[in-house]
C-alpha cells in the first residue's frame, strides 16, 4: 500500500487497472453519448454516388472550353434529374442534363454549372464561360470511403457521428454497457434531504453531487444507503455492493480521526489496497482498493473534497470502466487571471473557469476554495493544479489546468 501517494501517481495508478466492460445493441435515438463499442468501418461510400453541389446543368466540360461572352455555347437538354431518381441517359457531347441539388451526376458528365451562369429554355442551355472538370460534383466517397475507419472504438458517440452511421444504413450500433456505481454514505450524522433536520445533524448532499458527477461521467447510479460510523455494518454494505457494481463509492472515513472507518473496512472485507491518501488539498483524504474485480474508492466526507477526489483522481479509471479510448481528461496551461498569494506546502487544486481576457485564455479562480465548500464548484469547469513547494504566484503566471 502507497500512503500520500502524489496525485498524478494515484491517478495513474487506478487507470492502470483491469476494467471489466460489457456491450449491448442500442437503437441510434439511444445512442448519442454512449461509448462506440468497435471500430465503424463503412460498408458503402459516402456519398454513394456523385452528385451535384447544385441547382443547374450536368455537362462535359470538355463542350465548354472556349466559351465565352462573346462565343457562347448551346447545348441540347436530354432530361431534368431531381434528387432521388436515376439518370435515364449518358450525357453525350453537344447535350446536358437540367440538374437538382444532390441529384445524380449522370455518365458523361463531369460538371455542373449553376442555373444562374446559364440562359435556358426547357430544350436548351446556353453557357458563357468554361468550367473545370469535377466542377460543382461531389464525387462518391468524397465524406468518406468504403473500407475506412471512420468511428474509432471508444468514442463518446456525437450527433455527427450518428449521422455517419445513419448513412451506412444502420439504425443502431453496439456500444460498451454503462458501468454502475453504487454509493454507501457513512456517518451517523448524515441525515435524507426532505426530512426535518435534528441538532448535529446534516443533510447527505454528497450523494447528490456525487451522483450527478458519475452521471455525467458515463456511468449508472445505484443508492447504497447511508451507514452509521460501524465498521463491521460497513463492511458489509461494501460488500454486498460490490457484488452487484463495477465501482463501489464510499463517502466519509477516510482520513485518520476515531471514526474513520475506511481502512478497517478495507481490511475487514478483505481488499487489496492501493493507496491510501493523496498529497493533494483538497480531497486528498481518498482510500482505493480492489475488492475482487471490483474497485472501491473511499473518498472524504466532506462534500466538495469527495467530488475533487472523484473527479480528478478517479476520473481516468471511470472513462476506462465506460469504454473511453480518451481515459485522459483535457489539460493545458493557462494563465492565472490574479495572483494567488497562499504558500503551498502540498499540491493544492483551485476550482474556476477557462475565460477569455484581451484575446487570451486565462484561469479565473472562485473567490472561495474552502476545502468542503460545494458552492465554489458550481459554475467551475477547470480545475488548477498548484504544485506542492510552489511559492506565491503572481497574475500571468502559467498554471496546469485541467477540464471538468
């Protein structure tokens, strides 16, 4: 077992492990933001055939050479082609076809001049300029062809990318199955939103954030209860939720005071423990351990440090347990919008946002980082890494920041 373990090697640590997935069948309604199971590789090329970019003419190129406003060219219309029906002839010389948009090119043709370049009558077209060959076609295959890899294995599904695999005639596709998260509350201070609040006691709002944080992460919530500080009566909660979850959560216990239970628990069920805490504030008090092929993850009970924990040190190993082939959150560096004046004995995380300031990207700290506070995190979508034995930083500094 690691103690005080250094936050990039916790998070390293946990991505390392095995992750057991499963896939299933969805229809393309239920697949947007589901994680691509396989590779996608076309079965047709798209577009399937070449067509025109536009309202017009399809033509050879080759009639129009030397025209001009001065020798214009006439040409016969065999037929009118709108979109969804096949060419009835081969576009010969001297001859066009009047053309809609995403209509079939037909034989022959290799360019497509806009209606309003021309002068026409139902028989005949009459051009003033020359075109290049390929003109206004979209040629099959030109988005991408047959054989390709369009949809690498382990992508989060887009709306662009449901369109892609809508145009290879699918209506649904195999992606990795959710994983589930169960979550066990511990602390018998630890009381259910919705009933009156006793003295001394407080409202359970990690299960909550916390659970809206797997959500968003990709995986199923399940609601493991809330456990009083009994270490035996834990144990078993852990258990039995291991049995039925990929990734079990424990919130409350996991720093070193009387009542924190997590690595009794941790010995008690019999767990092969990883690390336990981090060197990072907060949400460094954060217990890992395989229990079978099951990970548990005994995070803080204070509410802001226990969703700092899952979401940057845990965050990899969740995308893993999804299918993600980007296990990786963003990061990059950015520019400290004000000074951050407090020494930093140990690696300390700020929670803010990414802003745009004189046409640079800067980090705009929340006004409090309290360790438990939940309302710093509200609007935050960036969170800043302050290496421990970094003195004060001044405004400008570069920091490394990472998505959330």
């Amino acid at each position: 077992m690691q103690k005080n373990i250094r936050p990039d090697a916790a998070r390293e640590l946990l991505a390392a492990q095995n992750a057991i997935t499963h896939t299933e069948v969805v229809t393309l309604s239920e697949a947007r933001g589901r994680v691509l199971a396989s590779d996608f590789i076309a079965v047709i090329d798209n577009p399937p055939f070449d067509r025109s970019a536009f309202d017009g003419y399809a033509l050879r190129s080759a009639d129009i050479t030397g025209a001009s406003q001065e020798n214009p060219v006439t040409l016969a219309i065999d037929e009118e082609i709108p979109a969804g029906r096949a060419p009835r002839f081969a576009t010969e010389s001297g001859h066009a076809a009047k053309i809609l948009t995403g209509a079939p090119v037909p034989e022959g043709a290799d360019a497509v001049i806009k209606f309003e370049l021309t002068e026409y009558t139902d028989e005949r077209v009459t051009v003033t300029g020359p075109l290049r060959s390929g003109e206004n076609v979209i040629y099959a295959g030109e988005d991408f062809a047959r054989g390709r890899v369009v949809l690498p294995a382990g992508s989060l599904i887009t709306p662009a990318m449901l369109g892609v695999i809508a145009s290879q005639g699918l209506d649904s596709t195999e992606v990795f199955t959710k994983p589930l998260a169960t979550m066990v509350n511990v602390g018998s201070e630890i009381v259910r939103p919705g009933t009156p609040l006793p003295p001394a006691k407080i409202y359970n709002s990690s299960r909550y954030s916390l659970e809206g944080y797997i959500r968003e992460l990709g995986m199923e919530f399940a609601d493991g209860g809330v456990v009083p500080d009994d270490p035996e009566r834990i144990a078993a909660a852990v258990r039995t939720a291991a049995a039925c979850s990929d990734l079990v959560i424990t919130t409350g216990g996991a720093s070193t005071g009387d009542y924190d239970f997590a690595a009794a628990t941790a010995e008690l069920v019999g767990g092969n423990v990883l690390f336990w805490k981090v060197a990072m504030r907060p949400g460094g008090a954060l217990l890992a351990y395989m229990l079978g092929e099951t990970m548990v993850l005994s995070l803080s009970g204070s509410p802001g440090a226990a969703v700092l924990g899952l979401v940057h040190i845990a965050h990899p190993y969740i995308r893993k347990l999804c299918g993600r082939s980007d296990v990786w959150p963003e990061e990059c560096l950015l520019r400290l919008a004000e000074a951050q004046t407090r020494k930093n004995p140990v690696t300390r995380i700020l929670r803010g946002n990414l802003a745009i300031k004189s046409g640079e990207a800067v980090f705009v700290a929340e006004a409090t980082q309290r360790g438990g506070d939940l309302a710093s995190l509200i609007a935050a979508d960036v969170l800043v890494l302050i290496p421990a034995g970094t003195p004060p930083l001044e405004a400008g500094a570069l920091v490394q920041a990472f998505r959330i």
